[in-house]
C-alpha cells in the first residue's frame, strides 16, 4: 500500500488518531472550536464498528465516556474550555474510579464563553488542577497536524496503561489549521491495549495489583465483579472510610504518576547544546517560538528551545536543569502566565524567567518573542 | 520556488475563502510536494462578517503558522481589502473584485470582474472563487495548474465538476489578459 499523503486539520488529524488508536465509543456534544472532532468520528465510528453518542451537554458526554470505558471500550471526547469545564466533575470521577478515556480540549478564549473562533492556551493549569482534590494529570500538547495524529494514539496508550483519563489539550490555532501529513501504516506507530485478567474471577481484585500501571483490568459485564465510586474505596471498588484504606487509595493514584516521570517526560529540545537563552513553549505558541530562535541564532544570540509535548506531569527535572545551563529562560505562550508558574517553580538557580505572553486571540509572533529575547539577552 | 510564499485570500463570510484556501493549500501541499500551512480566521456567525484565509507555501519547512507580510492578496469585498491589504508587501501582488471594491488605495492592484464572471458565465456566483484561484495561479505561478486542478476536484461537491472547471478556465483566461 502506498504512503497517503493528506492535507489535515489539526481536528481531522486528532479524530484519525484515535480511529488508528482503536478508539470504539465517542460522547459528547459539539463545541467551537473542537466540533469537527466529534463530525469526523461521527462519521467513522460507525464504519469501524464503534459507537458514537451526542448527548444533551457536556456532563453526559463524559457521562458517556466513563460509561463506556468502565465497559471496556477505548472512549474519548472532545470538547473546549465552557464545556471543559463542565466535565470537571467527572474528570475527578474518571481519576478516582481509574477509567482510562482520552479528552480533548481544543482550547479558545476564555474565561466563560469568551472568544468561541480564537485560539488560547488558557486551560493548561485547569487542565492540571481544575477537578477537586488531590489527583495526577496527564496532558499532552501538539504543535503540528503530525503531532495531533500521533499524539492522541500517545493519549490512548497511556490512558491505557496508566489506567486514567489523558488530557490532549490542543487549541484552535492547532485544531483549525492545515498542514499535510503522511498517515502511518497501521502497525507503523504503537498502540498499546491494557491486559485482561486471566485469573478466577473470584480472586479478582479491581484495584489490586501495586498502582496498576501496565496491570490486567477487567471490563464491567466480562463476568469478573466490581465496584466502581466516586467514593474513596477499597481494592474491591467498595466505599471506605477507613484511614489506612484511604491513605492506600490516595498514594496509589499519585504513585501511578509519580512513580513513572522519565516515561512521562517528554520534551523536544533544538539548538539546546550551547543556548544560554532557553524559550520555553509548547502546542501552537511553540510554532513561533522555533522561528524565533532561528532568528536568533541568525543574529548571533545563542537561543535554544525546550518544546515539552507531554506537559503534565510537568517536566521539573528537564526544566530544572536547563534553568542551570541558561542564563534566562523566555516562556511564551498564549494566557496571562500559567505555565510560567511551573518554570519559576522548578527554577532552583534564581535564573532570570521572562513572560513573552499573548491573550488577545491572536498568534504570538516572531518579532514579540525576538523582543523577550533581546531584553533576556541584556 | 524557494521562498516563502504568503497568500491571503478575504472577503465575506459564505463566500468560500476558507474552501478556496483549503483548495490552494491542497494543490500546493499534496500535488505540488511544496510545504504548506493553511489557517483562516472567521467570527462565531455563518454568513457575513470579514473572512480570510492564509496559506503558507514554502520549500522549507514552516515554523511560524500565521502571514504577516502578504505576497498574494485576494479581497472579494471593499471591507476585506480595507481590513486585510495593510500588510501587503510594497511589491506583492494584489488581486480584486472589480464590482464589490471600488476604492484601493495602491497603485498596480489587479482589479478582475471575479463575481461578475461567475454570474454570467457559469450562471452562480458561488464560484467566484475558483475563479479567483484560476486568476491568481495564472498571474503568480504559485501552484501549477494541473495541481490546482486536481485540488479544485478534490475538494468541490459531487456534480458540479463541470462548473468548477469552467470557473477556472474563466480565472486563468483573465490572468492571461492581465
């Protein structure tokens, strides 16, 4: 067969994605700008055997993921920030009950409705912290068409392995563009599906085995019996109030993260070598940070990129030790500085961390983050 | 070709700018092997209101998505062309419907009867801008035309081939009397 070459929307390549992942089940309900993610698997799912569900808002649609991943199935929805929001509850839900389910945020501007057509990077710390109570995240962040394809395969996998919902927050500069790219083979890229478990069903423990990551799971209705709550639990699924039950509950969901950083961390470097001024940025906004670099370079400014494609957990170790290299760091990206609170956070060395920020709709430019630069460069 | 190449095509919302650009960012991309980024930007409302889209070309690789210094301008309304043609290069190439704008405040714009054609010619003004993407191909060279061809068919609505390809005829037929 030979290589297709497409011209994709980052939402057309995100839905071809999660088809080459395996994705069975989509809920949801459509929202600027993410609506042709659930148009493209509405037209999909049904042709490969899956189920697709819009239902009446965006609770029910993560409802519906929940439901369906609890069932065994590989579900996703995608949605953006008025509708992110609502997911919120169950967001927590699907993290305390383990329901591994990949939801897309194509991030616009916010906060409330705010600007339905523009894009924004303005939900990256909800995405992290927008549900209550102590939990992990997983978030990936593509900035390329490419990337929205072979990213949200990456989503799956891991929600897969690591037994939870993934975040793949994109944004509407991303969801809206076209670039063209080569559709992996099937097999070309991997696609992890979580084991079934082989022992009796009445030595089955849901919760069991150590933090679960890479663990046998059972479906609901495969013949093996469990409970699922939002209620803290014991390995069987059953509501506790038990202190130590608890205390074995809440590290079990942070060790599952916690225990795995290098495999989590992810970050795309380019003329780090000998960079003394490091831009940090990721999804659309980093598209401009890679020409500003260049134009750096071009002018003699050592300038290098740090790209992290998985952003939470967030990668301190990376980040923490290229603050010790540089002799300022430059974050751009697209909201009144959120992710530029997790650098200054991991900056042990007092290193300089200047905010090159856009959060009007429009794309960062070249020029603006030439003028960080050069300010960081004094 | 080995430059960046930036085309923004505007007029009014429903008048198939994002599906021209779709169309020319298809052509150059996939049938011309050229890189290319093709981005728009519109308001929360279907029809009305200014519209645009851009299309990179470039034989390097592209890092930066958005135009901000224009090489090809297209303005199908007097609004697009006073929203949209600030950041035509001073040797870029401009190309505008000669019955919806009337007042273009540069010298050497190509003023083309775009919708006028349409209407006459193929009978619907819904093909404007395949004719405009037939006259720009013809005056710039951006795309080849047997690319742009196939894109135009690849991405139109089954049973209207004929008129599309009309449409093109008629654009490359006014590039050729520019």
């Amino acid at each position: 067969m030979s290589k297709q070459v497409a011209l994709l929307q980052g939402n057309e390549a995100c839905a071809l994605g999660a088809i080459y992942a395996g994705c069975d089940f989509f809920g949801g309900y459509p929202i600027t700008p993410s609506t042709e993610v659930a148009e493209e698997m509405a037209l999909m799912l049904p042709r490969s055997g899956g189920k697709f569900i819009q239902m009446e808002d965006e609770i029910a649609g993560i409802g519906t993921v929940l439901g369906a991943a609890a069932a065994g199935a590989k579900a996703m929805t995608a949605t953006s920030g008025p509708g992110f929001s609502l997911m919120m509850e169950l967001l927590g839900y699907g993290c305390m009950a383990e329901l591994p389910c990949v939801i897309v945020n194509v991030q616009r501007g916010g906060p409330s409705t705010g600007l339905p057509t523009k894009g924004a990077q303005a939900d990256m710390l909800q995405a992290r912290w927008g549900t209550h109570g102590d939990h992990q995240a997983i978030a990936l962040c593509p900035s390329s068409i490419e990337e929205c394809f072979t990213q949200t395969v990456k989503c799956f996998n891991l929600a897969e392995r690591f037994r939870m919902p993934v975040l793949l927050m994109m944004d509407e500069f991303i969801g809206h563009m076209r670039e063209k790219m080569t559709i992996p083979q099937p097999g070309e890229l991997e696609t992890y599906t979580h084991p079934r478990p082989k022992i009796k069903p009445a030595e089955y423990r849901h919760f069991g085995e150590g933090t679960g990551v890479g663990g046998a799971y059972a479906a609901m209705g495969s013949g093996y019996r469990f409970n699922i709550t939002g209620l803290t639990h014991d390995p069987k699924g059953f509501p506790t109030n038990r202190a130590d039950e608890t205390k074995w509950k809440m590290d079990r969901l942070r060790a599952k993260v916690a225990d795995h950083l290098p495999e989590l961390t992810e970050v795309e470097r380019e003329f780090m070598d000998d960079a003394e001024i490091v831009i940090f940025s990721y999804g659309a906004a980093a598209r401009t940070a890679q020409q500003a670099v260049r134009e750096a370079r071009a002018q003699g400014v050592k300038a290098g990129l740090l790209r992290p494609t998985v952003v939470w957990p967030f990668p301190d170790q990376v980040v923490t030790e290229a603050l010790r290299q540089a002799r300022a760091m430059v974050v751009a990206e697209l909201n009144q500085g959120q992710m530029i609170l997790e650098v200054e956070r991991a900056n042990r060395t007092h290193t300089r961390v200047l905010p090159a920020l856009r959060y009007d709709g429009e794309m960062i430019t070249p020029a603006e983050v030439m003028n960080v630069i050069a300010e960081a460069a004094r | 070709m080995s430059k960046r190449h930036e085309i923004r095509l505007s007029g009014s919302g429903g008048q198939g700018m994002i599906t021209a650009g779709v169309i020319l960012a298809e052509a150059a991309g996939v049938y011309d092997g050229q890189n290319v980024v093709q981005s728009q930007s519109y308001g929360p409302e279907a029809r009305g209101g200014a519209s645009k889209a851009e299309v990179i070309i470039s034989d390097q690789e592209i890092h930066f998505t958005k135009a901000t210094a224009i090489d090809i301008l297209l303005a199908m309304t007097q609004e697009a062309w006073d929203k949209y043609s600030h950041d035509l290069k001073s040797d870029g190439v401009a190309v505008v419907d000669s019955f919806y704008v009337k007042e273009v405040d540069r010298p050497g714009v190509h003023k083309l009867p775009l919708a006028q054609m349409a209407r006459q010619e193929v009978g619907i003004e819904m093909v404007a801008n395949i004719i405009a993407l037939g006259a720009i191909a013809g005056i710039t060279k951006v795309v080849t035309r047997e690319s742009l061809e196939k894109a135009v068919m690849s991405r139109i609505p089954k049973g209207t081939e004929d008129k599309n390809r009309q449409a093109l005829e008629i654009g490359f037929r006014l590039a050729a009397g520019v």
